[in-house]
C-alpha cells in the first residue's frame, strides 16, 4: 500500500504532465480558451429516436441551433441557456452555411413539427435597413420533443406562417390560363 507521501509525489507528477499537455490551462480550472466554439448534445437527445429519426438537413440545422445558444453556468454540474427565446438564424447566414432556400424552410418545419425548436417572433424578412437590422425569426429551443409520439406532445404554440400572398411574381402569371399555357410551350420548345 502506497504511503501518503508517495501519493502526493503521484498526483504531483500526474498534474505536472497534464500542465505539460494543456499549455496556458489551469489545473483547478481547465477551460481552456479557443477560437472553436463548443456546443454539447444531451445524451438522452442524442440516443432518441426522434432525434435519429430527423432528416440530414433538420439535424444539421439543429446542430446549428445548438451551436447558438449562449450557456452559463448555474451550479458546477448545471447550465441554462441565456438566449433561449432570442436566437437568431436569419436565411443569409443559412445560406453561407450551405443550405438551400427549399431546405432551410423544410428543416425548420421539420425541427418545429417534431418538438426541437419553436418560433417566438415570425419575422418578416427582407432588405437589411441602413440603421439596425432586419426583422428576423426569433427561434426557442424547446423540449417538447421528449413527448414526441405521445398523447403528451403539444403542438408547437407559435408555427410557421406560410407565405399565401397572391398576385406576386410567376403566381400572378401561372394563376392565368392563357398566360400559363404559352410558357409551358415555350418551355417545351426548349426541350
């Protein structure tokens, strides 16, 4: 059985190779500061099957959501997100990321339908002005996606507002008989 002595030479050596591994790090606190930003997933998220369940782009858009909140600390083992109810993913930044304008729209659907986000402000799109910013969507994660599947799950309380503009672009042309036939055959004469 090892001495106290030789227990206390261990976890000194034992600190001295860690400090040697995580330079600038402090031992009693290891947050080590990088240009990374960091978002975990909870295991019982992550092990759902509605969670597994998601298509390609809801997850990757939920990971995105993920990477957004702003966490603080409450207790050593405890966080709670700060900006929950506030996050913002305007479509130009979804874009720079990659997605299209069909998939964006169907991945937030998909995220609101199954429980993982709810929207609290349904912005209105459109030109950033001078002064501020645009009117953006403002996005809650949520939890009701534990009950997915159940009699327990609430539909989302805020959903998505579909576009049902009429008389704007190729919806007031194509809405026309007339109109709608000649670019039809136009289109085919191009085939």
């Amino acid at each position: 059985m090892a001495s106290v002595e030789q227990k206390i030479k261990k976890d000194i050596a034992k600190a001295k190779r860690w400090k040697e591994a995580n330079p600038g790090a402090s031992w009693v606190n290891p947050d080590i500061e990088s240009a990374e930003p960091k978002f975990y997933i909870p295991k019982e998220m992550l092990e759902s099957g509605v969670y597994r369940g998601l298509s390609r782009v809801a997850m990757l858009l939920l990971q995105d959501f993920l990477a957004k909140r702003i966490m603080k600390q409450a207790s050593k083992k405890r966080g709670y997100c700060e900006n929950n109810g506030n996050i913002i993913f305007p479509f130009q930044e979804a874009v720079e990321k990659g997605y299209s304008r069909n998939q964006f729209r169907n991945g937030i659907d998909e995220l609101q339908r199954t429980g993982f986000i709810d929207i609290t402000h349904q912005g209105r799109g459109g030109r950033k002005p001078l002064k501020g910013t645009s009117d953006c969507s403002r996005y809650l994660l949520d939890d009701r996606w534990r009950a997915y599947g159940t009699d327990a799950f609430k539909p989302a309380r805020n959903p998505r507002r579909k576009d049902t503009r009429q008389g704007r672009g190729w919806a007031l042309v194509m809405n026309d008989p007339k109109m709608k036939k000649k670019i039809l055959a136009k289109r085919k004469k191009k085939l």
